[in-house]
C-alpha cells in the first residue's frame, strides 16, 4: 500500500539511485567548442526562470569530438552538478549520442536539442508546457531554414516528404529531433534495440498523442556542420530502410516489368527473324537490353544489400558505443 501512496519513497531511501527531475535535456556533441559556453548560458537562462520543482539536468554526449569540447564539459560539470556528460571512445555518430543520452535521462520529461543553437533554447519552456497538457510527444518544426545551403534543404525537404509517402506510419515531415518527449515514450525507446537508429522515425513508429509547435531555424552559431553529405545519405538510408520495404517491393516489381517488356521483344524477335524475315544484325537494341537489364539487376541487389547491412549488424549484436568517460 505504501509503495502506491510514496511512489518517490524508494529514491529517497536509497542514495545509490539517483532521484528523478522533471526535465532533462540531451545534447550531442561532435566538435562544438565555440557553442558550448553560449549554449550552457542560454540553457539555463531560460530553464532556471521555469523554477522546475524537481529540477533539471543537462547531459552532454561528447561524441569523439577533436576540438576542446570535452575539456569545457568536464569544467562545466565540476562546477555544476546538474550537469552531467559522456564521453564516448570515437565518433558514433548523431543519432547514438541522442541514444546515450536517452540511456540516461533520468527526467519525467526529456528534451533532446542541437548543440550548435540552430534550435533555440527559447522554445522549450513552450514544449514543455504542450507535455505537459497531455501530449506525449511534442515535436518542433520548421517553418523557415536560415543559413544552410540550397542543396541542404532541398535535400532534407525532398527526404522527408519521400520518407512521408513511402512508410506506413507518418512521419512529421520538415522536424528534426528537436523535441520534448514524456518518460513513458523514453522507456519505449529503450525496448527499441535496432542498431540504425533513427530516433524521429521510432517516435512517429511509438505513437501515442503526438503534437508540435513551429519555430524559424537559425543559422548555425560557430564552428561547421558535422553532418556530412555521407552521413546524411546513411541517415536517409537508415530511415528508410527501417520503417518502409517499399523499395524491395520496387526491385520486385521492375523486375517484373522489365522481364515484360523483354518478353514483347522476344516474341518481335521470332517475328522479324522468321515470319516477316525483316531483321538486321542490330547491335544497338541488344547493346540497350543489356545494359538496361544489367542497371535494373544492379540497382535490386543494391537495394537488397542495404537491407541485409541492417540485418546483419542487429544480428552481430554489438553495443551500440563505447564510453570512455561518464558522469
Ligand atoms: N553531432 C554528433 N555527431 C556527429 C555529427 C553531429 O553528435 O557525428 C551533433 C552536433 O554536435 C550537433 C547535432 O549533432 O549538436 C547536429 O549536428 P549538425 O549541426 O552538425 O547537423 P546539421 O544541423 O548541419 O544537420
Ligand atoms: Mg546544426
């Protein structure tokens, strides 16, 4: 009965378990030295004002940066203890720093914003509030991009609606991973093993009442993207071979259309050569249905090899990083 009337009673007897706060906000961090102080400033600007009773914690993911990154952590959370950091042993990229972070949080609520202040700070006392009326999940989206190449948002513009139209469940298009989830949606995160992650895809995937707000993406503060244009392949590729087979089912089906329109050649073929005798040694067709079918067969075994990747890696079962350093 006393467990029912306490829940919090536990945490508070042990010391070893460290007691809940109502919000934690994860960031990742890959070679972000110059934002890290006007980040820290910001971040507690606006959170301090909130006067959370339970409090609040900031948790760094160090993500193999090469810059002095991890030196500034570490003496931001000597002198405050509501910061906490890991320290990963290389670069595993975005989307497992957020993971690490998730592994973590200890909060009600869990907030995961860029390092770089492309996502203002400013905007999570108003997602926090949007949880807090009954939502699970509420995401930011952009209205408007500042500061990014016109290849970039093309790009992300044209993956999210092609991601949009080939998944079953739906995936907000135009959001990144700038949002405020409830503990609930954290625990379900972590019965999600996949080894490609794809945080905002498991998110649409979890369900429960979803919701967002709108927001004007600034330009990066300092320092460059670390996203590079093979990462962001990967990312797209992870998307999309996690949540949709449309592509498999595309192989399938130009392998049928391309086997039937080989066959109409066929049967042209005995016609020419023995019913209207009207053939010429024609090396050009032949020279096109070659490499037409050899493209098409190329492309299907690529599109299978992406999936087996994926299968594979879940299979070898490997932890998703190494850490180096945590507090
Ligand atoms: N980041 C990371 N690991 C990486 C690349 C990026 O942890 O391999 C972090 C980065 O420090 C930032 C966030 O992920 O906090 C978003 O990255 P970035 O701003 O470079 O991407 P963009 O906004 O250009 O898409
Ligand atoms: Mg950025």
């Amino acid at each position: 009965m006393g467990v029912y009337l306490y829940p919090r009673l536990p945490f508070l007897l042990s010391p070893s378990r460290p007691r809940p706060v109502d919000l934690s906000v994860v960031i990742p961090i890959y070679n972000e030295e110059a934002n890290l102080g006007p980040l820290y400033e910001r971040l507690c600007g606006v959170l301090d004002p909130m006067a959370l009773p339970g409090g609040y914690e900031l948790i760094f993911i160090n993500d193999g940066s090469h810059d002095g990154s991890l030196a500034l952590i570490r003496q931001l959370a000597a002198r405050d203890e509501r910061v906490r950091f890991v320290d990963f042993s290389r670069n595993f990229g975005h989307q497992i720093a957020v993971t690490a972070g998730l592994d973590r949080a200890r909060g009600e609520a869990v907030a995961i914003i860029d390092a770089d202040l492309q996502d203002p700070p400013e905007l999570l006392p108003a997602l926090h509030q949007k949880l807090r009326e009954g939502y699970e999940v509420v995401y930011a989206r952009r209205r408007s991009r500042q500061g990014e190449s016109v290849a970039k948002k093309l790009t992300a513009k044209l993956f999210s609606r092609l991601l949009a139209s080939i998944t079953n469940i739906s995936i907000p298009v135009d959001t990144g991973d700038f949002r405020v989830i409830s503990r609930k949606v954290v625990a379900a995160l972590r019965q999600m093993p996949e080894q490609s992650k794809f945080i905002r895809g498991q998110i649409s995937w979890i369900g429960y009442r979803q919701t967002y707000l709108e927001y004007d993406r600034a330009e990066r503060a300092s320092g460059t993207t670390g996203y590079t244009y093979r990462k962001m392949f990967r990312l797209a590729l992870d998307g999309i071979t996690a949540f949709s087979d449309v592509p498999l089912k595309a192989a399938t089906v130009s392998g049928f259309v391309v086997s039937g329109i080989a066959f109409l050649v066929m049967l042209y073929t005995l016609y020419a050569r023995f019913i209207s005798h009207d053939y010429q040694p024609g090396w050009a067709s032949l020279m096109i249905s070659i490499l037409f079918l050899g493209g098409v067969q190329l492309i299907a075994v690529g599109i299978i090899g992406e999936y087996i990747s994926r299968l594979s890696a879940n299979a070898r079962q490997r932890p998703l990083y190494i850490v180096s350093e945590e507090k």
